[in-house]
C-alpha cells in the first residue's frame, strides 16, 4: 500500500471565509461543511479542512501545482482581487512572479496569513540545466565529491 496524503488541517480566523477565499482564488469547487470544518477539496483525494481558532496562528506554506492555463486563471484572479504577490517566499520581491526551473511561480497570503504557493513546475524539475534553475538546485554530488 502506498501512503497518501488525505487532509490537512488549516488553522484560520474564519474557516468560511479562508475556505471560501481559497476555493475561489484557485478555482475549486465551494467548501463544505463538516463538524468544525469548512472543507476544501484540492485535487482527486486531498482536502484542506479549515478550523476556527482563537489563539495565534503559525502562518504554514501550503504550494499547489498547476498547470499553465490554471496559472494564468488563478493569478488573473488574484490581480482582480488586487492581492499583494511575491516571487519569493520571503517576499522580498513584490509584484512579481518566478520563472525557475522554466516554469511561473508566484506567493501570496490568504486572510489568516499562511502563505499559499501557485507553481506550473516542481522544484528542482529543471535541474541544473534550466535556463532559469531554482535557486535551490546545487549541482550534483559525484560519488568522489563525498570524500
């Protein structure tokens, strides 16, 4: 059997509006209730089970790979919403979007202030070939490089 990663839970302000806010910014189908959940479905088997809570919440990264055309319907929604948006996970680079590893990329926070992730290419997929590599990827070790 091979594990899969079935939900997660999300810590928010309002679970409905977080819900809400994600399903609509990335095109997915409206949340659902369940218990103390607003629930949303990413995906065939995965869903982001969103929580009320009163006490601080530890902003998560939460990235989601889509292909081109979503990319561009996601992020022309996030320009009509005028969301602030990030190349970059330390958001230092602000209005702008990534291209590593050839593909797009962008960061931006949903209303309890976890930073979501749309990528049209994995990290690293490029390798060390790609005209623009992540800035991650490092070249390879060969087996002498270990010594």
């Amino acid at each position: 059997m091979t594990a899969k990663l079935n939900h997660t839970i999300v810590a928010a302000r309002d679970r409905n509006a977080s819900a809400l806010f994600l399903s609509e910014v990335l095109g997915l189908p409206a949340p659902v209730l369940l218990g103390p959940f607003a629930i949303v479905i990413v995906g065939d088997e995965l869903t982001l089970d969103f929580v009320e809570t009163r006490g601080e919440i530890r902003p998560q990264h939460y990235a989601f790979l889509v292909s081109e055309t979503e990319f561009d319907e996601i992020f022309q929604r996030i320009r009509e919403r005028q969301l602030p948006y990030w190349a970059d996970p330390h958001q230092a680079r602000h209005g702008q979007i990534n291209h590593w590893d050839d593909g797009r990329g962008a960061y931006f926070e949903d209303p309890s202030g976890h930073l979501l992730e749309i990528l049209t290419r994995p990290y690293g997929s490029g390798g060390t070939t790609a005209e623009n590599p992540h800035p991650l990827v490092v070249e390879k070790l060969e087996p002498n490089d270990a010594d």
